[in-house]
C-alpha cells in the first residue's frame, strides 16, 4: 500500500498537468439532477388541523413522500392516523397534492391543489369525506400568507350528510392563515400562526379563529418541537363523545409536543 502511494506521487509529479487534463476529458462531471425526491416521518402527541384535534386529543404517526423539480413544479402524499369517532368508519388521512411554487430573492408564491382523502369513512348518509382544496400563498423571509379554497363540500358536508347544522352544500368555504418561522440560529426557530376558518351552508356558527405558537430545535437531523394551539370556536358544536362516554373538545386550548425528520 506504502509503495503504490509513494509511486502515484512520483507520477503525478511528472506528469501532472497533461494527466489532469486527461482527466477531466475522460471523466465530466455528471449533471445536477432536476429531480428532487424526499420522505419524511414524524409523532405528534395530537392531530391538530386548524387548530381543531383530528385524533379525539390523542397522538399520531405521520409521514410522508415528495417530489419536485427544478422548474417549480412539485407532487406529494401525506398521511396520519385520525380518529374513527370523528371519521366514521375511518382511521387513516391520505393527502395528495400538487403544485407549483418559485422564488425570487426574499419574496416567494406557492400555488397548487390537495384532496383530503379518508379511505373506508363515510357519513351516516353514505357521502365521503373527502375533499378538495386549492390553495395559493406569498412569502416574504421567514412570514407567509395562504388562501385555501374547498371546491368540494367542506369534508362532506350538506344538507343532507350534516343536518340541521348545514342547510346547503358546504363548498366555497374558506381557510386565510399567516404563519412565520423566525430562526434564532442554526438550531433553534420560533414559530408563530393565525388562522381563520370560513364555513358555509351552516345554520349555526362554525366560524372559528385559531392561533399557534411555539419552539422547533433541530438536533441530528432530527426535527423537536413544542407548541401551544388554541381556537375561539364554540366548544358546544365541537365537543364530542368518546366510546367510554368521556367527551372531548376538539377545539380547546392544548400544548402539542411533536418529532420529525426529513430523508
């Protein structure tokens, strides 16, 4: 091993220029790749969406697959247990997305689509769940504003699947949310969000605003965060009763714990 290296120095002496130039004709660099695939997993100590719990207070295994490109264009599925007290019959959130997204400097937009998707869950009337939402966003450094929009009934909801509380078909409801993510440096970040949910077709008031604060430390690769969400929603119309006859709010103010990392 000594005597091959102590010959390959000798060599390279002697010969250095026209072997390096040898070399680079002989062996070009491979182009950057304009693909870009990742997966990431991740444990919460409760499902919260919009600040309402999807898992009845309780925690989730969620994870996840992207793709994206270099042109902005980018594909996705998501996915977490959810509760099959909320979800009847249902025990499992799968969401696909799409979309596109582009930077310029400090500002950034983000536009796409996402159906929510509950396989096997049904309401009492046999309509699904699922829903499909676009969305379209603007960043600015480390603050964002988001629209989403729900083309579909707002996860199945009419006059048929969810009366009285709704007299007419749900879609056209709307999600406004700023979130921010300011880095205290290379491991730490504080977040902060607020968002506004617009229900229709309701007879009574679902409107709600709910609000998120907390900390992320990043450590190995690993992704810690502590967070504490609340909501002005009517706890009336979001509390429900578990098998044991305990009931929950869905909706009330809770400090959720949670780890991921991205592969």
């Amino acid at each position: 091993m000594i005597r091959n290296k102590l010959f390959a120095v000798a060599v390279a002496g002697a010969f250095a220029i026209p072997w390096a130039a040898f070399a680079e004709d002989a062996a070009p660099a491979a182009p950057a790749s304009p693909h870009t695939f990742t997966s990431n997993v991740g444990f919460v100590s409760d499902y919260s969406f919009r600040g309402i719990s999807q898992t009845m207070g309780e925690a989730a295994v969620q994870g996840g697959f992207d793709y994206s490109h270099t042109s902005g264009a980018y594909l996705g599925i998501w996915g977490s247990n959810v509760s099959s007290t909320q979800f009847t019959d249902g025990n499992l959130e799968a969401d696909w997305y799409g979309g596109w997204t582009k930077t310029w400097g400090d500002w950034g937009v983000n536009v796409g689509g996402l159906y929510y998707y509950y396989p096997g869950a049904e309401l009492s009337n046999g309509d699904k769940y699922d829903t499909f939402e676009g969305y379209g966003s603007v960043s600015w450094k480390w603050i964002s504003v988001k629209l989403s929009y729900a083309f579909t009934d707002y996860f199945g909801c009419n006059e048929n699947s969810c009366a009285p509380a709704f007299n007419s078909s749900s879609d056209g409801s709307t999600y406004v949310e700023a979130n921010a993510t300011y880095p205290i440096n290379d491991a730490f970040s504080i977040t902060g969000h607020v968002g506004h949910q617009t229900i229709e077709g309701t007879s009574v008031d679902l409107d709600y605003t709910d609000y998120k604060i907390g900390v992320n430390y990043l450590y190995n690769g690993f992704n810690f965060g502590l967070a504490y969400k609340d909501t002005d929603a009517k706890s009336s119309l979001y509390t429900l009763a578990k098998t044991n006859g305990d009931t929950v709010d869905l909706s009330e103010g809770k400090v959720i714990a949670s780890v991921s990392k991205t592969f």
